[in-house]
C-alpha cells in the first residue's frame, strides 16, 4: 500500500507566507568582557592567537575564573559529573569559542545559567550529565571508532577508505575539543571513562611512510589533511608536507580540515600562516591542484567577524575556497530555521561554502545528539530552494563500512526499529577481495528514543539477549507500532508490517535492485555491521578499552563493562 507522507514541517517555525524568511544579519563579535574573567582583556590580546591558545579553559576551575558566579553551582556540578561519567572527550575551549556561548544574555545571575544551558555551542562544546539520555547514553552499535578509519589504515594514520580518495591523519590533537568527535578513539586526551588509541609512529615517520604510498597509489587523486586538527600542527610541518603532495602529479585535490576556523581565527590570521598558505597556494594553483580549507560550524552563532576575516584571509592568499561541514545534532541545529540561517552566515557573510551536514555518527554517550533518519531526510527537502543550489548543503549519513551515503539514498527503513538499510558502489580498503562487498546491505540505526513505543519495547528487550540471537530478526515479521498504529516511510510506505516487501516492486518508491531477498528481508541475512549474528558477541572486542558506568545497553548484548585503559595522557 502507498500512502501519501504527511506534509512537512521540519522545525520551521516562521508559518506565516514562507516556511523561512530570510533577513540578512551583520556578523558580530560578541563582547567578552561580559565576562568577569575577561573584563579587562584588552581587543589587542583577544586577537592574538597565543593569547587564546594560552588562555584556553581546560578545567572547571578555569571555567569558573572566567565565569565566576554567573552560573549556578548546579552547573558545575552537572559538568563535573559528566566528566566523571560520561565523557568522551576532554574539556578544551578556546576563549573564541567560549565566547559565542550565551553571545547576547546581559551578565546577570539571575537568567545566565538557563540562558547558558540551553545555549547550542555549550550543548556541543560544553556537555553536562543532564543533557544525555539516561536511559539510552549510547545506542548498542556505538563502537569507539565508528567509522572504521583505522582497520583501513594503509600506513598509520593514512585511511584509504574510498577509491580515489584518502584521510592523513597528521596528529590527535585539536586547539578545541568537540563532545561529539567522531575520531574520540584517538583524538585528545583520555578521559575518565574513555582511554585514547595513541599514534605510535614519530610525526615524520608516518607522514614520510604516508607520502611513500601516496607517490606508490596513482588511484588516489585527493587528499583530506587531517588529524585532529592541523590548526595545531606547526605550520612549517604542514607546509612541507603539502609541498611535498603537491610533488606528486596524480595528486589533483588537496583539502586542510580545521574546525579551529571558527573556534580560534586567529591561528588562521597570523601573519606566518597566512603567508605560508600563500606559498602553497600559488605552487598548487601553478600546478592545476584544487587547495582548499575544510572547515566544522555547527552553529551561526560561531559565524563572526573573525572567522570572516580568517576565511577571507585564505581566500586571498590564493586557496581556491573554504567549505563547511557541520554535525546535524539534536538541540545544536537540528531544525530548518538553524541550517539556513547558519547556511546563509556562512555563505552570504562569511566567504564559507555550506558544503556537508553530517549526521552524528554513532559513537558511545552520543544517543541525545544524534537524530533519525526520517529528520535527517525532512531537513534536506526543508531546506532546499533557498540558498543557491551550489551552496545548499547535502545532510548526509556516513554509513560504517560504506561511506558518505546522501540521506535520501537510503535503500530500505524500518522506522519501527529504526534501522536504515545502505548499499554501496566501490570497495573499501576492507573489501578489495570481497566478492560480496557491493551485493550487501550495510545498517545504520536511528536513535532508540526517537521511535514509537514498539521499537523501543523492541530493543528493551533485545538488548537482554545474547548479541546472535538480537539481531535474528526477521524483517516481514515487525508489526506496527503500538502507539499510533503504522508508521510510514518517506516513501509513504508502512514500514514493519509491510517492511518486507520487495522494494523495487512498490510504487513510489526508487528503483532499485537489492542484491538477494534474504538480504533485503531480514537482519540475520547478509549484513555487515562488523558483527556477524552468528559471532558470540566479537562486538565485546571493539568495546573493550571503553567502559560507560551504566549507561551502555550492550550490556544484555553480551557487551559487558570493560575496565578503562591505563593510558591517560
Ligand atoms: S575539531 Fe574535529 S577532530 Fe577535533 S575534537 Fe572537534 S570533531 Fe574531533
């Protein structure tokens, strides 16, 4: 049966003549010395880029310093208890990025502490206890390093994970730390609960042994310079490594990743870097190479006159542009009205090409952040026609083992248990041998508090079962939804009690061909999450080293808590 979707509204909250009126909005650099710690912190200091790196808040105390009793204790608190507990990721925030929290709440103690809690920047940057499910902190396939980067390292630190492209992790470490990090496996310092993979190869090392396999892979043509951030790589390192790309003639795109853009522009802006990303630039433009900055704004409210000055700097250094891609997350900017008016900043203010949404990937304690499919997918419709086609941003789902999949290529969802089904067109570095590597189906699963009463009865109970015998789960055998009878597709289409149909045959729907019955029809078939339902839970493997007081379900999926690695540092 085809059922017409309901009309969508997708967050929008101007309902008025259009969904979304767009006003154009100067940037503005908040004042920090709003702040009692920053009352006299001069504009000379705040634009210097040593100043902020050395006044960056690593502690609560140092939080406190600046803050002082603006916030209540029950915030502190709240923080402190999150670091304990559920913390992936430890305390980093440069004094810039403090700074765009609560941006406009005048310093009062009266307001400042709810104004503080709700703020988006803080919700990401500045997670605490009460922001997180209690009862699903993490989904049971979180894993640490959702994405697999590192089974696909072709030399340390370098992921050869599509075809013709590759991810050069220079370092681990950031100017600022993201609750949500996606590399948290690597990335930063360890945390109570969660011990950190540490590189082992010298920096030169790696980098000589990751320029000796790209000179001996002419495949690959693009290169994502990464880390960690290279923000916090010297620059005269970084600059030789690039010059040493652009020696490579099947080297044709070249793109520096660094949130630190936006959360410390004046690294960006000092003088020695500008200059030497004008070097680089005139050799790769000589040379026919695309250099360009990656950028991760999440929020307009980080889009300031700085972080325009540093994007227009590189712009006219000679880099041939400077793109975003932010993290759709819940409570930060998961509604229409936040992505264009982030969109817009960046785009019509800022010299930022909106580029990417990502959905939040599946990594431990993430489960508040991340949003569904079906919300990922209405936030695309909902915001395309506005900006220019060129800079509307596609939201997409990085699916384990596949790749960057766009949210609308979805092959096949059940909404009831939230699980989205992917396929994929090349191999990874995994599959370079795997005769069945294109003819899966590869999951992904929604938040488990985004469904309706029966998928979460559902996964309730799997999760008190052994980890084969949760996912032995025939596809046709769901049944609707309790609380609120069906629940259908983007396609109009019920999902679980009609779920099991054949997918190329129902009307309305794309189509496509799914590479055997078996595999589009049931979980136990041919799947590819990392963990074959036939395993005795291998999953426990990948948890090992990362323990989550309480909180992760996998416990009854045979995933028991592991003790935390000894390697804080
Ligand atoms: S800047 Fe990127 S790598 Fe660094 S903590 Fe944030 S998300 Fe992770």
């Amino acid at each position: 049966m085809t059922l017409l979707t309901e009309p969508v509204q997708a967050g929008f909250t101007a309902a008025v003549d259009q969904p979304y009126t767009y006003v154009r909005r100067e940037l503005s650099e908040p004042d920090w010395r709003r702040y009692p710690g920053w009352a006299t912190v001069t504009e000379s200091e705040w634009r210097d880029a040593q100043w902020q790196r050395a006044h960056s808040v690593k502690n609560i105390e140092q939080l406190r310093a600046v803050v002082g009793d603006l916030l209540d204790e029950r915030f502190y608190t709240d923080l402190a208890a999150d670091q304990q507990q559920r913390a992936t990721m430890s305390m980093l925030l440069p004094p810039q990025m403090l700074n765009t929290m609560a941006p406009h709440c005048a310093p009062e103690r009266r307001t400042f502490t709810e104004v503080f809690y709700a703020d988006p920047i803080r919700r990401y940057m500045l997670p605490v206890l009460s922001d997180r499910d209690p009862e699903w902190g993490s989904h049971p396939y979180a894993e640490r390093d959702s994405l697999h980067e590192s089974e696909m390292w072709v030399v340390e630190g370098l992921t050869h994970r599509y075809p013709t492209k590759v991810l050069a992790e220079m370092l681990s470490t950031c100017p600022q730390y993201c609750g949500h990090c996606t590399r948290m496996d690597l990335v930063g310092n360890s945390t109570p609960t969660i011990g950190k993979t540490k590189l082992t190869l010298q920096p030169a090392d790696r980098q000589e042994r990751m320029l000796d396999y790209l000179r001996a892979t002419p495949t690959v043509r693009d290169v994502v310079v990464s880390g960690g951030d290279v923000a916090n790589v010297p620059w005269p390192r970084l600059e030789s490594f690039v010059m040493q790309l652009l020696e490579i003639d099947t080297i044709r795109d070249i793109r520096l990743a660094t949130k630190a853009l936006a959360a410390l522009p004046q690294h960006w802006l000092q003088a020695k870097v500008v200059d030497g990303v004008n070097r680089v630039a005139h050799i790769a433009a000589a040379r026919g190479v695309n250099l360009a900055l990656h950028t991760h704004i999440n929020h307009v409210h980080s889009v300031t006159p700085l972080v325009a000055a540093a994007a227009r700097a590189l712009i006219d250094a000679g880099l041939r542009d400077v793109r975003n891609q932010g993290v759709l997350m819940r409570g930060v900017n998961a509604t229409a009205d936040d992505l264009l008016d982030l969109c817009f900043a960046l785009q019509g203010e800022a010299n930022i090409l909106p580029y990417y949404f990502y959905m939040c990937d599946m990594i431990p304690n993430a489960e508040h952040w991340r949003t569904s499919l079906w919300e990922a997918q209405q936030l695309q419709l909902a915001i395309m026609g506005y900006l220019p086609g060129f800079a509307t941003p596609r939201i997409v789902c990085d699916v384990p083992y596949v790749g960057k999949r766009w949210v609308h290529q979805v092959v096949q969802y059940d909404r009831n248990l939230g699980i989205s089904y992917w396929t994929k067109n090349y191999r990874t570095g995994l599959d370079l041998t795997d005769v069945d590597a294109l003819n899966r189906v590869y999951p992904f699963y929604d938040p488990i508090d985004s469904l309706p009463a029966f998928g979460q009865a559902w996964w309730r109970e799997s999760c008190g079962r052994p980890c084969g015998t949760a996912l032995s789960v025939e596809y046709g055998s769901v049944t609707p939804a309790s609380d609120g009878g069906t629940v259908p597709d983007q396609y109009g289409v019920v999902a679980g009690a009609g779920g099991g149909e054949d997918l190329a045959s129902t009307a309305g729907r794309p189509s496509v061909i799914l590479p055997s019955p078996s595999a589009a029809t049931t979980l136990s078939g041919s799947f590819r999450n990392g963990h074959e339902p036939t395993e005795t839970c291998a999953r426990g493997k990948q948890f090992a080293g990362h323990a989550e007081p309480g909180s992760h379900r996998p416990s009854g999926l045979g995933h028991e808590q592991h003790a935390v690695r000894d390697d804080a540092g």
